[in-house]
C-alpha cells in the first residue's frame, strides 16, 4: 500500500475510533492476546515502527496502546463506567464532539473536498466542485494530484473500470480544472418524440370520411335522413351560458334504439371477441382491439354529420385563434342498446378501482363525437379513465400522446398511439399518481373522428 493509502487508512480508523469510544468493527475480531501487533499493523497500514509518528503529533507505539487500551474496555464496559475511567470517559466525549463538529468542515471548497475525498465521502466532494465551479475556481496542481490520489480509482487488471460513484467525482474535477474541456452540446428539446405505437396494422380504407361527407356521398340519402328521424333533442343552452360561455349554443341529442344497426346483432359469436394490448412504456394505457366493425363506425360517423357538428368558438381570444385549435362537436346520449352491445364487450377488461374490489358498471351515455381536421388540436390535459372510440384511420397524424418522465431530469418522452378504427384506447385517471398527461395531436392530412367518453365505476359505500 503507498503512502498516501496508509495515510488514508490511519485517519478513517480514527474517525472510527473518535466517533464511538470504541474500536472499529474490524478491530473486534482481533485476538486478545495479540491485540497489540495487530492494533498496530491497523493503525499503521503495515508493521509497526516505534520511530514514526502520525501527523507529527501521535507515534505508532502510542496509537498501538491506545487503540488496545480502547479494545480491552470495550470488553469490560464496567471499567469503562467505573470512576476510574471518568477522566478517559471526557477525554474520548471530547474527542468525539470535536471530530464531529470538524471533519469536512475546511474553511474553503478545496479544503472541503480534500477532507471528503479522504473521508470517502463523495456526495460532499461533488458539492464542493460544484461551489468551485460556480465561483469559476480552479485548484492548483498539487491539489488536483493529490485529489486524484485520494480516489485511487485505478481500473481493475479486468480492464473493468473502478466504482461508478468515484469516476463521477473525477468527471466533476475535470469540469472544475479546465471548463474548456466540456464539450459543446447543442440544447436539446425537452421534449423526446418516440416513433407512433402501431398495435397492429392499419386496414386499407380508400375513402376519405371527410371528403365524402363534404361530397354528400358518405351515405346515401335514405341513410341520412333515417338518422336525422332517429335523434332528439334532450338539452339546449343558448352559447353565452355555457359553462364556459361560447359562440355557438350546446345542443345534446338522443339516439333511438336500433339508430346504429349492430353488424352481429343476430349472430354475437361470430364477431371477433375484443383483445386487450398494453400500451409500451404508459403506464396503465392498452387498447381495446375489434369493439366495433369499421361499418358500425361508419354509420356512426355518417349519424353525426347527417345531424351535424357544432363549431367550439369560446367568447375568449380571437375567434381565429380558437377555431385554429379546437375541433367540431356532436353531443350524443347514446342509447342504452348501444351503450349495452359496447359495454358488454369491453367490461372483461376494465381494471378495478384502487384495489376496492369495484368494478366497472357501465360506459357514461354522454358522448362526445370530435372531428378533428388539419389545425385543430386537442391540448395536453389531466383526465379520468378514458374511453376513447377511434371511428376511422384514413388520414395522417393525429396520434394520441402521452407524455411521461424520462430518465433524464427535465426532459419528458413523448409517445403516440396511431388511431385504429373499431378499437378503443384507454388510459387511468382519478388520481393524481397515475395520471397521464396526454394530447391529440395534429392532424396533417384527412380528418379524424373519434367518440370520447368514460368508464363508469360503482362508488364504494363508506362505513
């Protein structure tokens, strides 16, 4: 061992022995009655040289004697406790509040991190680099030299390097030594864009839902005027009194039974039973695969545009500014053969609520149909359990984004789901940990349709 190791070794069994009264843990399974040379090899790093002293202030021998007078009381505590001892006792008390109140408290950084380096305190060594660098400090050779020392964080005859903990301290003094070293790096955005989640491949669907509803050939003109008998209004508020007032009014309106004709009505078992797939790196989300049959979706989407979307303007900003981000409406209580036929199909796969035993009772009738086209967005927010119905997949864009944490402090990854249609994506809410952070991006060609709504869960009775 070098000079500096034994150097090092001394003044860490010290530590020990000043911040206990008693010898260290390595001390105890030395034999008694050859305490004295083993004390001393401990305290020495090697055998014992009568002539040599510590720090100038403490010889060898000495230390070989206290360290074994130490050792012998930890045996016999009564002595120890005995009025005997009662000078030894304030001397070491002493010993032990001054050493706690002193070490690693140097007037300076660099007298901070000469200490810890020695102490193997490392967390405190980074925090004095850290003061240095900010100070725009920098050590002196002998010091850099002689903190390099310290770490004696040589690689292993592997070639595997040493401790991950000490390479960081050196990382930090090469940043403290010479700035000019780092590397420029140029700023990255906080936010990590992963490509779109594809749970399984898009079928090829040739008509543009949009462009045909435009066109007037979505459905035929038998279709569309059956869907505007089979709707009602239910609830009406003028926009200004809106909850959150709005230049066009809310108007709800109910579905009759029968509105959206059930592909396997007759037959149930020969529809593809729903297939649950989890949702890579988002916690809690998964898709819900073959709820409904791209024609059930159609007559869904061909429903809400024979009755028609309600523009979202809110009496805030300017009108441009609104109608660039927010989609088209169509509020729809859905009826309860409907609401039943998708709820029966799905229930197998909800989670239960917090660990309650609770199940899910039902999917909310209260839907809102949003068709999104080129400039509109649906922001980042906070949510619920979500059940989100994809009505069409034809366009480009439009995934559905969660953001989470990444591994790095202050960047978040973003992750989306590319929208298939028949299938259902969910995600957890309701409380605060759990929630996902989440927008509809983009769409950048087409126009996407989709049905928003939520599970329903029984609420626990309370004792």
């Amino acid at each position: 061992m070098g000079k500096a190791g034994k150097d090092r070794k001394r003044r860490r069994l010290l530590a020990e022995v000043s911040a206990t009264g008693v010898g260290a843990h390595h001390l105890k399974v030395l034999d008694q009655e050859n305490a004295g040379n083993s004390a001393a090899t401990v305290a020495g790093g090697g055998d014992l040289d009568m002539n040599k002293s510590i720090g100038g202030v403490v010889s060898e021998e000495d230390m070989a004697i206290t360290l074994r007078t130490l050792m012998t009381l930890e045996q016999h505590t009564e002595v120890f406790r005995s009025k005997s001892c009662k000078a030894l006792r304030a001397v070491v008390h002493q010993l032990q509040q001054t050493a706690t109140a002193t070490t690693g408290m140097g007037q300076t950084p660099i007298g901070r991190i000469s200490d810890a380096l020695v102490d193997g305190r490392w967390n405190d060594a980074m925090t004095a680099l850290e003061e240095m660098r900010t100070r725009g400090q920098i050590p002196k050779l002998g010091a850099l030299q002689r903190w390099v020392r310290d770490c004696d964080a040589a690689s292993a005859k592997s070639g595997a390097f040493g401790d991950p903990v000490v390479l960081r301290v050196l990382d930090s003094m090469l940043r403290t030594v010479d700035p000019s070293m780092i590397p420029k790096k140029e700023e990255e955005h906080p936010i990590r864009t992963h490509p779109m989640w594809q749970a399984f491949p898009r079928v090829e669907d040739n008509v543009q839902k949009y462009e045909a509803a435009l066109n007037g050939t979505l459905c035929t003109k038998e279709d569309a005027e059956r869907f505007k008998q089979s709707f009602r209004i239910v609830a009406h508020t003028k926009g200004p009194q809106r909850r959150t007032p709005n230049l066009h009014d809310f108007t709800l309106y109910l579905s009759n039974p029968g509105t959206i004709r059930l592909c396997y009505q007759d037959n149930p078992s020969a529809q593809p039973p729903v297939e649950r797939i989890e949702m890579p790196h988002v916690p809690g989300a998964f898709l819900l695969k073959d709820v409904l049959t791209r024609k059930e979706c159609l007559q869904m989407i061909s429903a809400a545009e024979s009755v028609g979307f309600t523009p979202d303007v809110p009496m805030v900003g300017s009108a441009s500014e609104s109608i660039s981000v927010l989609a088209h409406n169509f509020f729809w209580m859905a009826d309860d053969q409907l609401l039943g036929h998708i709820f029966d199909r799905c229930k197998m796969h909800f989670p239960e609520t917090s660990g309650d035993g609770h199940g899910a009772v039902g999917i909310n009738s209260r839907w809102r149909v949003y068709r999104y086209v080129p400039g509109a967005i649906y922001r980042t927010r906070w949510s619920r359990l979500t059940f989100l119905v994809y009505l069409n997949d034809e366009f480009e864009g439009g995934g559905t984004t969660f953001f989470t944490p990444s591994a790095d402090f202050g960047f978040m990854d973003a992750r989306a789901n590319s929208p298939r249609a028949g299938s259902v994506l969910c995600f957890p809410h309701g409380e605060a940990a759990g929630s996902l952070l989440h927008e509809g991006s983009p769409v950048l060609k087409g126009a996407k349709y989709i049905i928003r709504a939520d599970v329903l869960y029984e609420v626990p009775v309370r004792p």
